[in-house]
C-alpha cells in the first residue's frame, strides 16, 4: 500500500490523530508520520506503517533534513551561546521569558585572563566563549577568580566578582 493510502486511512480511522498533528505544526511531517501509524487498529497494516515512516524518518536524518538532538545536547548549546544575541529558536523549548534560571546567567572560573587596556580585561569561560568587560574594572581580575554572569536589563551582561559587579559584552 503507497504511502498516500496509509495517512488517507489514518485520517479517516482517527480524528483525534489529525487534529492533533494540526496543533503540533513545528513537527516535521515524517516525525507525525511516525506517530500516527500509532492509531492503526490492524496490527499487520501498522507494522507496514512503522517500517515506512520509521525508515522515511531515519533517511531524512542522514540526509540532514532533520536534526535529532537529546536534552543535554541542547541544555550544552544553551550553554555555549549565552552572551549572543539570538532570534527566537524553536529547538531549544522555551520563549525567553519562561527561561530557566539556570539559562538566565552562568558561573564558573575565569581563565585566560588578559588586560587590554584602561582597566580593562578579556577573559575566556570554559563552553561560553570570550568575554570583555566593558567598562574599567575596580578590581585585577586573575585566572582562577570565581565568577557569575547574570543577564541584565536590556541585553547587557553583568559580572559578578566578590560580590560586586561589572558590565561584561561576549565577543567571541
């Protein structure tokens, strides 16, 4: 039986299945492909349709049309971009206003600390790139220093030493 039969037959046999592939409308269709040949009564005619679409759902991923990521990865790459400006993306779950905490700052160890000039600094976070302080700071800042990095008001970045705090900028 074509593909086409198998989704014709799966409309008419399960409403509920349609409607809720209209309100998943980011899913790829090969991932609702998938999920729908749940709603197949016929355990022979829903076994041909796992084999197609699990098989249409594994050559997309090879070809790259579609990209599986589990949630460390993701909760990795959060980390890794904090500090850029990014547009909305739909991978990583939520809007920002419902970010999790732990995705609103990032804290460690600074590391590769270099002065550049007027009380100023360049410093590297391990996974989060290179950062600046923006503004001269009121302490020297050393490898090793503990740090915590929260965003602040209007896409700025605020770094926190000791308690006190200076305005910082990612720039790689």
């Amino acid at each position: 039986m074509p593909k086409l039969t198998y989704l014709a037959l799966i409309a008419a046999l399960s409403p509920a299945v349609v409607h809720a592939a209209e309100k998943d409308i980011n899913r790829p269709q090969v991932y609702s492909d998938v999920v729908a040949c749940r709603a197949i009564g016929d355990s022979a005619v829903r076994l041909k349709c796992f084999d197609a679409a699990s098989k249409a759902l594994m050559d997309a991923t090879e070809n790259r049309q579609i990209v599986l990521l589990d949630q460390s990865e993701v909760r990795k790459t959060k980390r890794s971009l904090f500090g850029f400006a990014l547009p909305n993306i739909p991978f990583f779950g939520e809007s920002e206003d419902a970010e999790d905490a732990e995705f609103q700052q990032i804290e460690g160890d600074l590391a590769g600390v270099q002065e550049t000039g007027n009380g100023r600094y360049q410093f590297t976070l391990k996974d989060a790139g290179t950062w600046q302080t923006t503004e001269a700071a009121w302490t020297i800042l050393k490898d090793g220093q503990k740090f915590k990095i929260k965003r602040g008001a209007l896409g700025g970045y605020m770094m926190v030493i000791k308690n006190r705090g200076i305005r910082v900028r990612r720039v790689n």
